[in-house]
C-alpha cells in the first residue's frame, strides 16, 4: 500500500510542478508583451487576474495567445 502511495506522490508532484512553471512563464510573457505593446503605442493589455492566471496555468503558451487574441477582437 505504502508503494501506491509513493507513486501517487511521485506523479502529482511533477503534474503541480508543470503547473506552476507555466503559470510563472505566462505571468511573466504577459507582463513582458503588455509593456512591448505599450511602448509600441498598441493599445492591447491584459490583465493579470485569477481567469487569465488560471488560463495561462493550464494552457501554457496557447493561454496567453488565446488571451490576446480576446483583448485584440476590440480592433476588429
């Protein structure tokens, strides 16, 4: 039982740890996009929020595109 145990262990943690690194990633993409947008005078910002955190958790990159792409429908 102890060894089912450790395996369940052994999986989660890579699962939250994958998690977590896309989360920091995505933060930081959107943070560095919002001030390239803004310096190029693109009036496209996302906010950093708990919806666009948790999409940029479990989407990784596509996350943060999807989410640009939401803000950029405004343009169109």
């Amino acid at each position: 039982m102890d060894g089912k145990k450790d395996q369940e262990e052994e999986q989660s943690q890579p699962l939250l740890m994958r998690i977590l690194v896309r989360m920091a990633l995505g933060i930081a993409l959107i943070m560095v996009l919002n001030t390239c947008f803004q310096k190029a005078r693109i009036d496209i910002t996302v906010g950093l929020n708990p919806f666009s955190v948790a999409a940029v958790s479990t989407l990784g990159v596509p996350g943060v595109v999807m989410l640009y792409g939401i803000a950029g429908c405004k343009y169109l």
